[in-house]
C-alpha cells in the first residue's frame, strides 16, 4: 500500500492524504500527520474572494511550514475570474498543489453558491476549472462529493467535466451526498464509478478509519489515492465538520 502517486509533476511518497477540514488542517495539525507519514497534507480551505480583499485572517491559514512538502492549497469560490486571478496571485507560495473545493456542505457556503452548490452547476464548474488550469501552472486539483442530494447524484458527470475542462491533474470523491453532510455511510461505489468513468486519478475519501479500511477501499474501487480526514481525528461517526 505504500505505492508512490504522481499527481500532475509532484511524486507524493505513497498514497495516504490527509483530506482539508476547515478548523483542523492547520499548521500544527499538518506537521503532526506529516510526521505520522501522510503522502500529502491538504490545508483548510480558503476564499479566494479574502484574498482579493486581503483579509487579515486568511495569512495564516495561508502559512506553509518547509518540512509540510508536498502538501495542497485548497480554494473555494464561484467566481472563475476571481478564482484562477488569486490562484495566480498566491502562486509564488510554497504549496505543492491547488485544489478546488466542491465539496464543502456548510449552509453559508452552499448559499453563496460555492463548495458542494456547485455539483448542481456542471457549466460553472467546467468554467472555474478551464480557469484554473490555465491561470497556473501547479497541478490543479477538484474535491467533489457524491452529489448534492438524492435527487442529485452526479459524481461521475461532473468527473467527466472536470476532466474534459482540460488539464485537471485529480479528483478526489467524498462518497456522500451534501444533504448527508457526514452522516450514514460513505457510498464507495460512486468512487469505483467516478474512477470507470475517467482516466485522471482518482482518490476515494469517506469512512477510511482504519490500515483495512484503506486497503478495502483501494480494493472496492481501484481508486489512486485515500483520503482520510475526519479519521486522521480519530473520529468514527457523524460530526459537525
């Protein structure tokens, strides 16, 4: 399992990523997994519009440490001209990876048409990623979900237009929906879809609790990479984050 992972031209050491959670993959956090042996460390989430507006708070989650390499800037918003723009402003920091974020359920974010609001806007998100790609040249990266709801179930469609968009370096699938929030169980089998359906690597995140989960996911869906988030906590059920 300590295969290597090549995402666009960063090699990580093997395939185990921690995932981004908003108010846990900070500094601190980051080194401790770093030193547990994580392939690839993703930071909390930042708005590209406080970067824009050079929000104080936004430096520090925008702090990388030397030893953290290789690790993921991960950026949320709905605007491609403002997103790909600050992705080629913050460009020159010492982060490995840009990834976009589609997946964030919380009410604020979806309201504003961001984070997993944008799974229900396949146009925008060929628009935001085409952005992106070109803007930079560090590998880009897109976390989806499941889909939006039950109603919504798109993973493999919007897989499909992330890699269509042209020179997207990944995808990663959270296998549950943005009603699910973090509830009930991760459906891996949208993932072994998703990785069917693409030829971009694919990393399946949800429910990785344990060196077995791990291996059983790879295992179900042929996925590249494992994302493990709320378990890097120690967190086994249904959580706020």
């Amino acid at each position: 399992m300590m295969k290597q992972l090549k995402i666009g031209n960063v090699t990580l050491p093997n395939r185990y990523i921690l995932g981004p959670m908003a108010g846990v993959t900070d500094l601190p956090f980051r080194v401790l997994c770093k030193e547990q042996g994580a392939g690839l460390l993703c930071m909390e989430m930042v708005s590209a519009k406080a970067i824009l507006y050079n929000n104080k708070n936004t430096e520090s989650l925008l702090e990388i440490h030397p030893d953290e390499q290789p690790v993921s800037l991960q950026f949320f918003g709905s605007d491609p001209k403002i997103m790909s723009e600050m992705a080629k402003r913050v460009e020159e920091r010492p982060f490995d990876i840009m990834d976009i974020n589609m997946g964030c359920p919380v009410p604020k974010v979806v309201r504003n048409g961001e984070g997993s609001a944008l799974m229900k806007n396949p146009k925008l998100v060929y628009e935001i990623v085409s952005a992106m790609v070109k803007a930079i040249d560090k590998p880009v990266t897109v976390k989806i979900r499941k889909g939006f709801d039950d109603s919504c179930i798109n993973a493999v469609e919007i897989a499909k237009i992330i890699e269509e968009a042209g020179g997207a370096a990944a995808v990663a699938v959270h296998g549950r929906t943005r009603e699910q929030y973090y509830s009930g169980q991760a459906d891996w089998d949208i993932i072994r879809q998703v990785k069917e359906a693409v030829s971009i690597p694919v990393i399946g995140n949800g429910d990785v609790t344990s060196p077995q989960k791990a291996e059983e996911l790879v295992k179900q869906t042929g996925c590249d990479g494992i994302m493990i988030a709320r378990g890097a906590q120690g967190i086994h059920g249904s959580s706020p984050r």
